[in-house]
C-alpha cells in the first residue's frame, strides 16, 4: 500500500482550521463547490466536480474537533475506494499544522501521481481559507 503525505502550518487556530476540513461550509470554501457532508461519524459525504462528471463519496470515520477527521472512499474511482482521507491538527508556536494522509493506495499509477500532485496545491487552498475566511474553491462547478 502506498500513503501520500502533505504537511502545511497555517496562521489561524485549530479552530478554524477544523471548520475548513470538518464542515459542507469549509470544504465547500477550499475543495468543491457541489459539496454535500453530513458531519457527524457514519456520514456520508460527497465531492462533485467538473459538473459532477466525477463524483466522490465519503464515509466519515472520524471527527475529533480541533485535532483530526477521518474519511474512507466508498464511492468514485476505482483506485480511490477503500482509500482513507486523513487530516491532523497540532499546534506549533502561533501555526496550526495541518498534516494530510491519503493512504491505500494500491500502487502509484498516473492518476495516483496526478491526484498526489493536486492534494500539495489543496492544502494550500485550506491555508488560505483557514486564514483569510475568503472561499476559493478549486472546482466551482
């Protein structure tokens, strides 16, 4: 199995950072605008993109509030299903850092790469919408 590892220190509190990672609202801000999430352990929660021409969908495993969230792939792609989406929080100084596991993977085929590549320019979008409150959401449709 193979994990793909992302760590970002943001300047807000573990707070608003777990709002962006835990919430419809957040992840709405920073990953898909057509984003449905029933934040709660056992929720479903599904990712749209490009006019729904590739739709994700979530188990949620856990929500520790202000520390972690937890998803597994039970719907999508065939080489995301069965992944796990993992998001971390611990304080360093005045940072946040929000560390990311996508982890399951089979093997690093293309679009494996292709989606590593993606998640290193999305955490960056949650640094940016945890610290300024502004959504940018990478698909906005």
């Amino acid at each position: 199995m193979v994990d793909f590892i992302h760590r970002v220190p943001i300047t807000a509190s573990p707070k608003a950072v777990y709002a962006a990672i835990a919430t419809r609202k957040g992840m709405r801000g920073w990953w898909t605008r057509d984003t449905s999430m029933q934040a709660r352990r056992g929720g479903r929660a599904e990712f749209g993109f490009d006019k729904r021409s590739a739709v994700f969908v979530m188990k949620v495993l856990a929500l520790k509030p202000g520390k972690a969230v937890t998803m597994t792939c039970v719907g999508g792609p065939p080489e995301w299903v069965g992944t796990k989406l993992e998001w971390t929080l611990t304080r360093e100084g005045k940072a946040t850092i929000l560390s990311f596991r996508h982890r399951g993977w089979r093997r690093v085929t293309p679009f494996a790469a292709s989606c590593n590549t993606m998640w290193g320019r999305l955490m960056f979008r949650v640094k940016d919408y945890a610290e300024t409150g502004k959504p940018k959401p990478q698909w906005k449709k």
